[in-house]
C-alpha cells in the first residue's frame, strides 16, 4: 500500500500480521510475535527488548482500561531506503480526551494509566496517540530498522509468514521460560562483564605501582644528579681553576728562562686545562637546564658589541687555523633584549664551532640584523616580529640533512665531512646548552646546511622588549 506522510513524501506499507487482544494469553501471544518479528528484521537483542516491552505496557493497557483491541504490525518504507517497523494497538474503550495530557511529565492517573504510555514512548523512536472518531484509541509506535545493504519486500514479508505459521503456540508458561532464559543470558553478560572489569582493575593498579616505582627511581635520580652537579662543581671546577691559576703565575715568573721545548709543553698544559674546564661548565649548564636551575638576566644592548666580544674570544683559534671571522651588520641598528653574558657564551660556541668545521683559508661571518617571520623549525614559528636574529655562517662543508634535527642533542658531535663522530675532543653538549640558553631568553637557536657550508641563527627579543623572556627560577 502506498500513501503520503505529513510532508507530502510516499511512504510504502507493507501489511505483517495482526493480533487480537482479548484476554492475558493474547497479551503473551502478542510479545512472542513482537520479538519473532524484531529478530527477522535484524534488530539488536536490546531493541528487540524495547519493541517488545513498550508493545507489552501499550497492549495491557488496551486489554485493562478498554476491553481490548488488536496489535497490527507492518513495515513502513520511507525515501533514501529508510525502514522502520510500526506498530499500531487499537482499543474498544471511550478513547482519550486529551492525548498530550497523558504523555505530559506531570500527568498522574488515578488508574495507573499513563506510566506505561510514557515509558513505551521513550522506547521507540516515533510514538503517537490517536483518538478514532467512532470510540476507542489508537497508539502507534515505529523502530528504524538497521541500515542493511537491501530494503525489506514483499518476499521478505512471505519467509516471515512461513517462520511464523511453523512457530510452536505460546503459552504464559512457556513465555515465562523464555523470558527467564532471558535474564539468565543477561546476567551471564553481565558477570562475564563485571570480570573484565576486575581484570581492567588489576592492570590498572598494576601499572600504577609501576609508575609509582618510576617515580620513585626518578626521584632518586634528581637526588643522585643534584650531589653529582655539587661534587662536580667542587671536586673538578674549583680545582682547574686553582691549576689554571697557577699556569699563569708560573708563566709569568718563568717568562724568559724557559726553552722552545718547554714552552710548548706549558701552552699544551694550558689548552688542556682549559678544554676540561670549557667540558665541566657545559655539563654543569646542561644538567642546570634540565633541572631549571639555570638563569638568565634582563638587559638591553647592541647586537654589534656582544658580537665584537665573542669573536674577541675566538681570535687566537681563529688565527691558529687560518680562517678569517668578519663581523656584518644591517643598514640600521639591531638592538637585542636578553643576557648579554649568555648571549657572548652562546656565540663563542657557535664561532668555536664554525673555526673548527672551517678549512684554512675559509671565512666565518657573523651578521645581525632583524627579522619578521621565523622558519617553521624554530620554536617563535607563528609570532610576529621584528626579532633580533645574530647569524653565524662559515665555509665548511656543511651538515647532512638526516643530521640537522640531531645537532642540537647531547653528546652529538659531528666530523669535519659532518658525519657523526668525534672531533676535536668537543664535549658534544655546546650547541645543546646554547639552545637551552636562547630559548631561556624567549629566542630559540636554528641550524641550516646547503651543503656548502653551516648556518647557525639566535633569535632574541628585540631591544624594545615587545616578545615576554622566560626566566628560569
């Protein structure tokens, strides 16, 4: 049968069965039908439970307050291959004034009636209540069926008949096994549901007197830092520096009676004194790091002095390999906010770096000059300028790219080709204090390669200090 719904739209009806309710046992008869239809439809066991139990409530009523009626079944075809099953019951009694009074949520019925109405309501997708002109009350109830590949026909509707016709009678007996057997698969569920849980529960705890153990040596661990950072500190800083000390006294008392021989012993004691004093303070600034405990300062400055400084600093090596370090500046004055002392330690690294990596006759720039847009693999990526950025750019033969997101990790230290491996007896913990460093002062410290040689970039605030610098407690 085809007709029109309230928006003007065909919908098909395909008749399924119809039962009549006159007595208790049709009321069982009914429920049986509602499930058998419900699983042949391919409806989940718990919306086979829904569609029988608001039938059952909606057919006592029928039977207790209007003598009766009949439950007629059908499949409803609506556009876009939605299908749903409707049930409609249809009583003998005086029907209902006032059907939205009974499904109000403040409606209580002297009778009992109307609890069972609105509970079957909330159980189906669309709930009506119909008076009917001649008497009597009709209330229609729809489930949506699954989404299935194919819609329900008429052919469907024949295999149904014939499940039904071979169906063996009910009886409120036999109902009543049923529904028993019922409750005993669903309490089977649920134990074996309520054991999966104590299960979860035990591997939950389990792993969190795991992380509680982890914790635990992770503490112990700070702890075993922290005295190895202050053993450090006294038992091999303080000491080279009495030794590097001393070097100078001797060197000065000693000035003119030394042979060539014994003088470049005394400056090879120095350099190493001086390499082993350069690893310990690297150390100590990383593990300060990690911990939080290394500090910055506030200042404002010229980009063009602290650079000065630094390359001050790495004249003499400079000069020791032949590579020649200019310093570069933009049109206009670049101003930095930050530390200048951290700033110097983190440039000398970076020219350290770039004399090393330079062959004889190579040249180390230096250049500053403000900047609007970060790269995408600096940490200020997405924040406006202008920013300071210090360039340091040499002639070596540049870092592989597979290496460049590594360079700034702990203990890499890369050859003079720029492969991994030892060179100059680095620490291999400069690049990664100078990145802890600039970020400290709100910056970050980028690294390029072209092959053709490194370029290493600090980004700072501006002199005006328009960016806020993180300041570690």
């Amino acid at each position: 049968m085809t007709a029109h719904d309230g928006n003007g739209r065909n919908r098909t009806v395909i008749m399924l069965l119809t039962v009549v309710i006159d007595r208790e046992d049709d009321i069982v008869l009914a429920r049986r039908r509602a499930r058998d239809v419900g699983r042949f439809l391919g409806f989940s066991a718990g919306d086979t439970t829904r569609i029988t139990t608001a039938l059952s409530e909606i057919a006592r009523n029928a039977l207790e307050y209007a003598g009766g009626g009949r439950a007629t079944f059908a499949l409803q075809s609506h556009g876009e291959g939605v299908q749903e099953l409707m049930i409609a019951v249809a009583d003998r009694g005086p029907g209902i004034a006032d059907p939205d009074i009974v499904l109000s949520p403040d409606f209580v019925s002297r009778t009992g009636m109307g609890v069972g109405i609105r509970g079957s309501r909330a159980l189906m997708d669309r709930f009506s209540i119909t008076p009917t002109p001649h008497g009597g009350t009709t209330v229609t109830m729809a489930k949506r069926l699954p989404r299935q590949r194919e819609r329900r026909g008429l052919a469907d509707v024949a295999q149904l008949a014939e499940a039904l016709a071979k169906s063996a009678e009910t009886t409120p007996i036999g109902e009543l096994q049923f529904q028993n057997q019922s409750l005993l698969h669903a309490l089977r569920e649920l134990g074996e549901r309520q054991a999966q849980v104590e299960e979860l529960s035990v591997i939950a705890t389990l792993a969190r007197e795991r992380a509680d153990a982890a914790l635990l040596v992770a503490e112990r661990s700070l702890v075993v830092r922290e005295r190895f950072m202050a053993l450090t500190t006294h038992e091999l800083r303080t000491p080279l520096n009495a030794i590097m000390g001393y070097q100078q006294l001797l060197e000065l008392e000693l000035d003119g009676t030394m042979t060539a021989k014994q003088k470049d012993y005394f400056a090879r004691t120095q350099r190493a004194a001086r390499h082993l004093l350069g690893i310990t303070n690297d150390f100590l600034d990383m593990a300060k790091g990690d911990s939080g405990r290394l500090t910055v300062e506030r200042h404002q400055g010229a980009a063009r002095q602290v650079m000065s400084e630094a390359a001050a600093l790495v004249a003499p090596q400079a000069a020791d390999r032949g590579v020649a370090v200019e310093l570069s500046e933009t049109s206009e004055h670049v101003m930095y906010s930050g530390d200048v002392h951290r700033i110097r330690q983190v440039l000398v690294n970076l020219l350290g770096n770039a004399v090393s990596f330079t062959p004889r006759g190579g040249t180390v720039i230096v250049t500053a000059e403000m900047s609007q847009t970060p790269p995408a693999d600096c940490a200020l990526a997405g924040r406006a300028g202008p920013w300071c950025t210090i360039r340091v750019e040499d002639t070596g033969p540049g870092i592989p790219q597979e290496k460049l997101g590594h360079v700034f990790e702990p203990f890499v230290q890369l050859s003079s080709n720029g492969n991994a491996a030892r060179k100059g007896g680095g620490s291999g913990l400069g690049l990664t204090v100078s990145r802890q460093l600039a970020q400290l002062m709100g910056g970050d410290l980028t690294a390029a390669s072209t092959g053709t040689g490194a370029t290493f970039t600090l980004w700072l605030s501006d002199g005006f200090a328009r960016h806020p610098m993180a300041v570690a407690s």
